[in-house]
C-alpha cells in the first residue's frame, strides 16, 4: 500500500513540474522584405563578378533575407522549443516598412504555432524621429507589442525594456542599450535602477533570469573594450548583473559567435552569449536548453534556403551554387563583400582616429585623412606585381619603394586575408596563432601600405601625425620644416611600426584566437545557483583580475 501511495504521489508531483525550457537564438537579422530591394540586376556593389556583383560592404545577405528567414522559421516550428529571442538588429536600416513587414510575418508564424517570439532592438531599429521612414521608441513597442510587450509583466518607460515569463522557471529580462541613432551601446541609470528591480522581483517570486540585449555585456576579443564595441561601463554592469542573478545573457551586434564569462568580487558568474548576423557567413542561429543541471547551448546553421522565395533576377549559375551548396555561396558572398569592403571604407579615418584619439576637425584628423586615402588605394592593388605592368601597381612594388618585404603567398588581395581572419571570427573557436603566414603577410601588407601612405603625403601632414605619434625628433617640427626623403622614411616606418604595435597587433590577436572561454560553438555550462572563483580564461572585470591580467601580457 506505502509503495502504491508512494508510486501515485511521484506521478502527481512530475505530471506538475515543469519541462527544461528551450529556446531559439537568433541575432542581427538585417531584414528587407522583398518589396523594399532594387531588381538584383541594377544591383552594382562588384562589377563584373558572375556570382556576387550585388554584395554589400557587410558581407550579408540582404537580397537572400526573406529566404533565411522563412526557412528559420520552418526549423522553428519543426523543434520542440516553444520560444525564440532575437537580440536586436531586427531590421537592415531601421526603415518602417522593414518592421512592419517583419513583425506581419511573426505574427502569421505565431497565429498558426501557437509558439511565441520575443524580441528586443539593436542600433539599427530605433532611430529616435518617427518620419514615416525611420521610427521611435513608441512606434518600435507599438509594431512589436505582440512580441514581448503585451505578455510583460513589467515595462520600462523610458526604454524598451521589458520582463517577461518563459515557463521552466525562467523569466525573460530584455534590455535596450541603445543610444537612439548611434551605434554604440549604453544603458542608462534609469534603466539600471530598473534592471536591479527586477531582478529583486525574480528572486521573490523564485524564478531565474535569462538577459537579452544587443550590444556586448562583456568582452569577446581583447581590447574590445577600448575601441568601444561593448557597452559602456561594461565591468561594473556584468559584475552587478551577476550579483542580481542574471547568469546568462543573449547578445549580438559583432555578428560573431563567441561566449565570453566573467566573475564578479562575490563569486557569481555570467555568460555572454553572442550569435552571429542570422543573413552572414555562417548563417548561425542556437539552440539553448536551461535545466536544473546545465546550461546547454548548440549551435545550428542555416544550410538550404528554398530559392523559389528569391525574388526574380538570379542568374542560372547563382541559382545552381544556393540550391547544391548555400554555405559555399553564403562565404563566397562574404569573401566578396570584405573585397567592397576594403574598396569603399579602408580609405577613412573613422575608426582608426578613434583608437588613436584624434578629433575630427584638427589638422592631425586631417593629416590621418590624407593617409588613410592613400593607404585604401594601396591596399587594393594586388599584392604581386604582373610582368609588363606599370612600375607601382603592387602592394610588392610599395613595398619595395617603402624598404618593406612581402612573403610569397598564393592569396592575391589584401581583401582576401581580411575575409579570412573575419570570418574565422564570425564562426567561432578561432584559432590563427601570431606567427602564422597568413598574418604575417597581412602584417607586411598592411605596414608595407601605411609607410607608402606616410612617405607620399606632404611633410606638413606627415609632421602633424609623427608629432601625434611622439616620432618627431629636435630636428623636424610640426608643419614647417620639410623633411629629406630618407629622414621621413625613417620617421615613417617607426609611425608605421608604432601604430602595428599598438592598435593592428591586439586587434588581429583578439580576432584570430579565442581570447576568452569557454568555447564559442557547442557547450554545456553549469547551471544556476552555483557560485564560482575567477579562473585563466575568464574575462576580468574586477579592479585586480584587470590588474592581473595587464600584468600577464605585459611579461
């Protein structure tokens, strides 16, 4: 009888406990509908090319976005996960016809699956002025209520943040970090203030909280955060969110597929979760469970898309590659797109005029303008000279005129080792070593271009950036004393060498090895409640982790 009792009251108990739950990840979606493109054909990004002469600057898919992502959906629908997060990024241009077709077709996909989609904007999405082209943050909760904010049980004002159930005992705490029209990530104290409520909430009422935002909560490369890509005040706000109980949070905004963790000063641990652009190599999405156990994250890629969901003007040869081998074409495009990349923006001080802290509208912004024209006409010429061409139309032949050697290769475009270390990143668990040949040509490439640049604008420029720099010697001033051509080789090459070592050096490190655990791809974590210490690996965000690993690279 005790063991009948026994046996009914164990059934009782599991028919009333929850399943792990389980969620689809997908991030930076970029979509245009296809009532919104151009005909494919008057596309005109690289001339010529048969298969991709209508790539973008980004490498993504744009034309190929409907198709992904109706065929994410279809795997949506065939899984067992009753969820999907998509972390911002909804939309390419934040163009009010992009939302509201995407949202159109969420809530079909919702109506006919009963499933449900929550979602949160990136910087692409909210452009502060509601135009009829661009939208707000009122017209951004209006267009997505069905996706998030009518099953909130709290809403920020000030923002679009929201909480929401997610069953298991998980509850959604989505965060807007964006600065309406800019692309870098901020959240505000207002919004921090309510975070901490809520999680206080959360702990009342006995449920864990799953975070989702858009822009990085901690670093994914190193020196990630100096050049601005994570959230601002990233090692305060991971650290508070780790001791407000949010172990794990869902980013994306890199485009890269990369999990980074960290330890606060009270022993709790946090996730960043990053997936990379749903419509860019490699087309990933996850698949995450969360138990009482672990924390297991999978990652899928989309590897078909039906080209019946294309629209008109592909030509046979692009229709064959998508239908035998999506992943090829989808590279391939990428491949290129990096080529229009280099083409298009190398040439501008953007960037670079922040990593060195220079201010647009001083002479020293407008020197570096000069340079890096120069330096994006260089790079594009192939890197070995062809017998009977003109005297300087090769990287090789810069090189030589700038006292700069060039290593024999079979890669023919700067473009093209771009492409390589990129995407090695994108699709997680890179593993390129310094010392490899391929960065040691892009190295050679790179600092064979930049003396070139330096040597061939005029002394005034030159002087301004070595000043800059801390290059200049007694004998050269700023602006007026002209330079012989062989002191401002000299002085070239140490600017070149200077700039290498401080900036392209940690940036090609971070990029080309996984500079944080776990791994990027397919892991279990453990699961919530356990605390942890700071370990080799780990992101440091405390004052002394910082401290300590600062030392660590410096010997």
């Amino acid at each position: 009888m005790c063991l009948v009792i026994s046996i009914s009251f164990t059934g009782v108990i599991n028919a009333g406990a929850e399943a792990p739950l389980s969620v689809f990840v997908a991030a930076d979606c970029h979509y245009r509908p296809l009532s919104m493109l151009d005909p494919i054909g008057e596309e005109n990004g690289l001339p010529g090319d048969p298969l991709y002469w209508h790539t973008n600057i980004q490498g993504q898919l744009t034309y190929e976005s409907d198709a992904i992502m109706n065929e994410l959906l279809a795997r949506f629908e065939a899984s067992s996960s009753k969820i999907m997060l998509i972390p911002g990024d909804l939309s390419d241009s934040g163009k009010l016809g992009e939302h509201k077709a995407l949202a159109a077709k969420f809530k079909q996909f919702e109506q006919k699956t009963g499933k449900c989609i929550f979602v949160i904007n990136g910087n692409h999405d909210i452009e502060g002025v509601s135009d009829g082209n661009t939208i707000d943050l009122a017209e951004f909760k209006s267009i997505y209520a069905d996706f998030g904010y009518k099953e909130a049980l709290s809403c920020d004002a000030s923002s679009a943040s929201y909480t929401a159930e997610l069953g298991g005992g998980y509850r959604l705490i989505a965060i807007d970090d964006c600065i309406y029209g800019d692309d870098l990530g901020k959240i505000s104290p207002e919004i921090v203030k309510w975070i901490k409520q809520q999680a206080a909430a959360a702990k009342a009422d006995g449920v864990k909280l799953i975070g989702m935002m858009h822009h990085s909560l901690l670093e994914h490369f190193k020196i990630q955060g100096i050049v601005g890509d994570t959230v601002k005040n990233y090692q305060k706000l991971s650290a508070q969110f780790a001791d407000w109980g949010i172990k794990v949070v869902f980013t994306g905004h890199k485009h890269a597929n990369d999990i980074s963790t960290a330890v606060s000063a009270g022993s709790n641990r946090i996730y960043d979760i990053e997936t990379s652009c749903l419509v860019s190599y490699p087309n990933t999405y996850r698949c995450v469970s969360f138990s009482d156990s672990s924390v297991k994250v999978a990652s899928k890629y989309i590897d078909k898309i039906n080209t019946s969901d294309l629209a008109p003007g592909y030509n046979q040869a692009q229709i064959n590659l998508i239908s035998t081998d999506f992943p090829a074409f989808s590279q391939g495009y990428f491949n290129a797109g990096m080529q229009r990349y280099v083409n298009e923006y190398f040439g501008t001080p953007r960037k670079v005029s922040s990593w060195l802290n220079i201010k647009q509208g001083t002479g020293t912004y407008d020197a570096l303008e000069l340079v890096m024209n120069v330096l994006g006409k260089a790079l594009n010429l192939p890197i070995y000279d062809k017998a009977g061409t003109p005297a300087i139309d090769s990287v090789k032949e810069i090189a030589k005129c700038a006292g700069e050697t060039i290593a024999p290769s079979s890669y023919t475009r700067f473009s093209e080792l771009m492409a390589v270390f990129v995407s090695r990143m994108f699709c997680g668990d890179e593993n390129t070593p310094y010392d490899a040949p391929e960065i040691k040509l892009f190295l050679q490439t790179f600092k064979a271009a930049l003396v070139y640049a330096l040597v061939n604008i005029p002394d005034a420029a030159a002087g301004e950036l070595f000043q800059k720099l801390n290059l200049n010697s007694p004998g050269i001033s700023t602006g007026g004393t002209a330079f012989t051509r062989v002191s401002k080789l000299v002085f070239a090459k140490s600017a070149a060498t200077k700039v290498i070592s401080t900036v392209i050096k940690p940036l090609v490190e971070g990029m080309t090895v996984d500079s944080f655990s776990p791994g990027d791809l397919n892991v279990t974590l453990e699961a919530y409640g356990v605390s942890a210490v700071f370990k080799a690996g780990d992101d440091p965000i405390t004052a002394f982790q910082m401290i300590s690993d600062f030392i660590k690279g410096v010997f």
